[in-house]
C-alpha cells in the first residue's frame, strides 16, 4: 500500500451529516463565488470601457470557453469520483495512479483541443449569430482565452483531485489569488491601456495561468502525492479505463448543457445587440444565482463518493437531503435580492436604457430557474457520487436538448415572447430533469454496484 499523506485528506464518512457538507461546501462555494466574480468582472469593467457590442462580444465568446472547459470537466468529475470512492475505502495506491493518469490525460487533451480550435474562432462566433458589431471584439477575447486553455485545465484538474481527497480549503487559496489578479488586471488593460475585451481575455489567461503555477509550488512543498516531475505523467490503462467510463458520460452531460445554451446565446443575439446584451448580462448573473447548487453537486457527490466506498448508503442518501435543504435556503435568498432589485444589478454593467429595458422580467426568470434546479443538481450528485453517470447524464439531456431547446423556440417566436420566452423555457426545463431524478431516486438502483468502483481494478485489472 503507498504511503498516504493526509495533510490534504478530509474523511467525510464520519461525524454530523450538516456539519460535514458545510464544512466541505463552503470553501468551494466560496471559490466558485470568486471564479464567477473575476469571469462577471471581464463583462462588467468591458461595460464601463466600451459598450454593449463589448459586453455582447464577452458574454457571447465567453459561452465558448465555458463549453471547452465544460467538456473537460467531465473526466474531472471521473477523477474526483474514483478518488473519493478510493479515499473512503482506503485504496491509496488506486489513489495515486488514479491522480497521475487524470493530469496526465488533461494535459494532453488540452493540447490537442488548443491546436483544433484556433483556426475555428471566426466560423464558431459567425455560427453564433455574434451581432456585427461584437464579431471583432469577440474574436480577439476568444483567441486569447483559447490559447490558455492549457493554465484553465490544469487548475480544475487540481481543484478535482483535492475535492475527491475531501479537501476544498487549498482551491480556495488558489481561486482567491486568481481572482484578485484578474480584477486589477482588468481594470488596468482595459482601462488605462484601453484594450477592450482582448484585456480581459489577457487578464483572465494570465490570472488562470498565476494559480495554476502557484497550485504546483504549494502542493509539491508539502509532499503531494504527486510530484508534477515530467516522469511522474503516466497513463495508466486500467485507471485511465475507470476514468473514462464514468467520466464520458458527465462529459457528455456537460457538452449538452453547454450545447443548449449556445442554442439559446444564439437565439437571443438574432433579436438584436440590445436583447443580446441583456441575455448575456442575465447569464452572468444566473452563474452567480446557481452555484450553491452546483457547490452542493460536488460537495454530495464527494461526500457520497466517499460513503459509498465506505459501504454506507443511508449517509450518502443523507448528505442528500441535507444538501437539498441548504442549498434551497442559500439559492432563495440570492433569488430575492435579484428579484428586488433586477435593474439596480443591470446597471452595474453599465448597461444600455434599451437593454435594462429587455432584461427586466427575464433577470427575474433566470433566478427562479436557479430555484428549480436545486433538487436536480443535488440529486445528480448522489447518482455521480456512485459512479452512476448514465442516470445524471439521461437527466441533463431530459432538461437541456428534450425541454430548454425546443421550449425556447416554441416561447421565443411561436408565442412572441422574445428574451422573456427564453428565460421561461429555463425555468420549465429542469422540471423534466427533476422527475426522472426522483423516480431514480425511488428505484435504489443508485445504490448498487458503488462498491466496484473501488474494487473494480483488482477485479478486472
């Protein structure tokens, strides 16, 4: 058995249920608030600069990057699973190569997704509807953040591997220095140097690219499991194996949810700048409204992990309703600032008489569709948690491609209802995603087989 260091190892499989998921959720919710806050910081210092094409040219471009890191994501989550399953059944060499594999695919996978991508920036926002006068604005912020996709891997691969070892202080560290660069860079490149979106495309790469640096330093001097050596990168087939059988489908997840929003991104911007840049203002404050609950999916899904592996699913089905519960109360009251005071958030961004105007009632839409969500986030997170991502991903695609798309378009035109269509189909389509959530959640099926993940590679390997 390899020697553990449990300097970044928290044990969530025992001690107060509440206790545990705040402990745990709290710090990555804090890191997720700061994330969202340096990313809102691009389009809203752009706001002030420039002008609503900047803000439409952020928000559209910044759908992009959100769909390339999204992608990825889902061999994180595979990662955070195993090591999470592994950790609670004290399987520490499994850990170890399980950690090696993960960075190692990331890296490559990075490479090859920065080399396939540069030369499709232009045709990608043109595919988009990108209104005229963003195209530009668009394309110089999307090149820059593409050429980092590299830094913006690398540091949610660390962050995925400290979650599964119940550890969600240090990401903490790291987004935190990450988010005050890129505010201050911000404001100086695009202000005093007056360089636009491009500034902010140059500030966020390089504030990714600082934590992700930093991240090493600290986890090598304090003797990490891995060791970052060129020699340490190792695929390990069997691991590799793992992470792709649970970690496709949540990629996969992830890409539609990505994929319906581009829908949606699209559709907005053929209403014309001003619903564009009201719909991109909306997103922005929506990614604020629902990470409590995406906090909640992982913190369930690491904590559930880790008691599954333990072989005790009555706490992994507890962590969940407590997740809910907190999660409801922390999302209800982000939903009644916004929902008092939606202009007073719009004009924060500078934004246009017209473009208030259009984003009111939707502002208010996007924050219910954060509510109704919670239970489904949850709920997904117990299902990850135990490597069942077959169900969360037929979720994803129940609420996103069967119900978000079709309904928006239906609302949008067919009903006249523009941007406020949009934002109602939101509020609908998580509705079908929540259904088969609880019928799952009702069969038990959610409990079986959690114990082969962490036995699976002695007995298949």
């Amino acid at each position: 058995m390899a020697e553990q260091n449990t300097a970044f190892q928290t044990n969530l499989t025992e001690g107060s249920v509440p206790k545990k998921l705040l402990f745990f959720a709290l710090p990555y919710l804090a890191a997720m608030l700061l994330q969202a806050f340096y990313n809102v910081a691009d389009m809203m210092i752009v706001g002030w600069f420039c002008s609503d094409a900047g803000i439409a040219a952020v928000g559209t471009a910044g759908n992009i990057t959100i769909m390339l890191t999204n992608m990825i994501a889902g061999l994180a989550t595979g990662g955070t699973v195993l090591i999470a399953q592994y950790v609670g059944s004290k399987r520490y060499e499994d850990e170890k190569k399980t950690i090696a594999t993960l960075f190692t695919a990331y890296g490559l996978v990075a490479v090859v997704m920065t080399a396939v991508l540069l030369p499709l920036v232009p045709a990608i926002l043109r595919l988009l509807d990108t209104p005229p006068a963003a195209q530009a604005y668009a394309e110089q912020y999307l090149y820059i953040c593409v050429g980092g996709t590299i830094f913006v891997f690398g540091y949610n691969a660390v962050s995925a591997v400290l979650r599964g070892m119940g550890n969600s202080k240090s990401p903490l560290l790291f987004v935190a220095i990450a988010a005050l660069t890129n505010v201050v860079l911000d404001y100086v490149l695009i202000g005093p140097f007056g360089m636009g979106p491009a500034g902010a495309a140059i500030a966020t790469v390089f504030s990714q690219a600082l934590s992700f640096v930093l991240s090493i330093i600290y986890l090598r001097r304090r003797d990490f499991l891995f060791d970052f050596k060129p020699k340490s990168f190792k695929l390990d087939r069997e691991k590799f194996r793992l992470l792709m059988k649970i970690g496709m489908p949540s990629s996969l997840q992830n890409i539609l949810v990505s994929v319906s929003f581009l829908f949606l991104v699209s559709l907005a911007n053929s209403f014309g700048l001003f619903t564009s840049s009201a719909y991109n203002i909306g997103q922005k404050v929506n990614s604020f409204a629902i990470l409590p609950g995406i906090a909640m999916f992982q913190t369930v899904a690491s904590m559930a992990g880790q008691c599954l592996g333990a072989n005790d699913p009555g706490r992994a089905k507890k962590t969940t309703l407590h997740g809910v519960w907190i999660t409801f109360i922390i999302t209800g009251l982000i939903g009644a600032v916004v929902c008092i005071w939606p202009n007073a958030i719009m004009s924060i961004f500078n934004a246009d008489t017209q473009t208030m105007r259009a984003g009111d009632t939707f502002l208010r839409l996007l924050i219910l569709d954060a509510v109704v969500s919670v239970p489904m986030f949850v709920l997904n997170g117990l299902f990850m948690g135990g490597g069942h991502t077959y169900a969360t991903l037929f979720s994803s695609f129940l609420s996103s491609i069967f119900f978000r798309i079709p309904l928006a378009y239906v609302f949008a035109l067919s009903c006249g209802m523009g941007l406020d269509g949009i934002g109602l189909s939101m509020v609908v389509a998580p509705l079908g995603g929540l259904l088969f959530n609880l019928i799952y959640l009702k069969t038990g099926k959610w409990k079986e087989r959690h114990e082969s993940l962490a036995a699976q590679a002695v007995l298949e390997g």
